[in-house]
C-alpha cells in the first residue's frame, strides 16, 4: 500500500506588505506589514501603564519591514522606536491608516 501525501496546510506569514512614500520626505519608501502576528500581541501591549503612543510606536516598530531612510552618512536608520519617534505624526498616521491599524490598536488599549 502506497501513501500519498496529502496537501496539509502550511502556517506561514500571509500578512501582504504594502508600499508608501512619506508626505513629509519626497522620494521615501516604507514597506510595512498589514497587521501583527500573534507573536507579536504581548511586546506590543508592555505594561498596564504604557502610554497609547507608546503601543502605537511598537506597532510601528513590528509592521515596518523596510525604509530607505538614511542617517547623514547615508547610512540606512535602524528600524527601532527612537528613529520612529522622529516621524512626522501625519506620515505616522497616514502608515497606521494604509494597514487598518485603528481598531487593532483600540483592542490592544488596556481593559479599564
């Protein structure tokens, strides 16, 4: 008897990656993920007594695959909360709205 494989389901990261420029710098390129992997809930939640921008800025951190955003040397930045910070808050909204993040965010504010 002869078994044949049968096509069994793969978990694999089926987030799409969506594709922007940055209103306030001309000629950016941000590729973000469209939403969080479950993985991702609990960094992202912190401490009961983390701020909503806080939350909102470790979204960002997880979402961003890729920018060409460079330091003065030309270096390409690292993708962490310290340069994310340095965003313009309408191009940091704008990313948020792209991937549907708004209600995301509202279910990871803390329950009162």
């Amino acid at each position: 008897m002869i078994l044949q494989a049968t096509n069994m389901p793969q978990l694999k990261d089926n987030r799409k990656e969506i594709k922007l420029e940055l209103k306030s710098i001309p000629g950016s390129e941000v590729v973000a993920k469209d939403g969080l992997l479950a993985g991702d809930i609990e960094s992202v939640q912190g401490s009961p007594d983390d701020s909503d921008i806080t939350r909102t800025l470790r979204v960002l951190e997880k979402i961003i695959v890729k920018w060409n955003l460079t330091d003065d040397k030309d270096q390409v930045l690292p993708i962490n909360i310290e340069n994310i910070r340095k965003l313009d808050f309408g191009d940091v909204t704008n990313i948020l709205q792209k991937v549907n993040f708004t209600k995301a965010l509202m279910d990871l504010s803390p329950m009162k």
